[in-house]
C-alpha cells in the first residue's frame, strides 16, 4: 500500500516550520499516517487552491496501488486553468480584478 493525498495548505503543510515551498511538510497527518504505517508517500497537495483543482490532481494522478486522502477545501475558492497554468479566485486582501468581477457578479 501506498498513500497520496489532495488538499490545500492543510495537506500541503504550509505553515508549519518544515515546510520549505515547494517541498510540503512530513510533519502533516497523511504524512505521519504513512511514516507510521511505513509506506511510501505522495502528496499533490497545493496551498490556496480550490476544489476544482484538487479533483484535477486526483484524476491526472489516479493509481490503484494508492489509499486516497482527499481533503476538500473552502467553496469560496474557484480554480480556472490558462496557458500559464492553474490560476485560483479566492476572497483576500490583495484581490485582483478578475477576484472582485467573481465574487461580485458570479458568486453571490
């Protein structure tokens, strides 16, 4: 058995002290599940996606010989791909144009 896991940050590890972008922590609960179990590790997790691109990941990345852990994020995030790759609308303090157009006409 093999374990990957999908998710944000919270997969991802992006707050704790040995996460060191682009390399995601050990120190998460996928990661100390696997250390524990003594399996290998695979974690397609990134900080501040959306949902779309976590279900985008699993199905590019699904593999029989895997157990899944999936963690599913904020609704208020929407992921859209263009040619410089995944892009994510999410609600914050340095919101682009294309984050308030969103949030003002598509989302509420």
């Amino acid at each position: 058995m093999k374990i990957a896991a999908f998710g944000d940050s919270f997969i991802f590890g992006s707050d704790l002290n040995d996460c060191n972008y682009p390399t995601y922590s050990i120190k998460t609960w996928p990661a100390l599940i696997a250390k524990n179990l003594n399996v290998e590790y695979k974690c397609y997790a990134k900080p501040g996606c959306g949902n779309r691109y976590i279900l985008n990941q699993l199905l590019d990345n699904i593999n029989s010989d895997y157990f899944y852990i999936i963690q599913w994020t904020w609704i208020d995030r929407y992921d859209y791909s263009t040619d410089n790759g995944w892009q994510t609308v999410r609600p914050s303090l340095d919101n682009k144009k294309i984050d308030q157009f969103y949030y003002k006409n598509l989302h509420s």
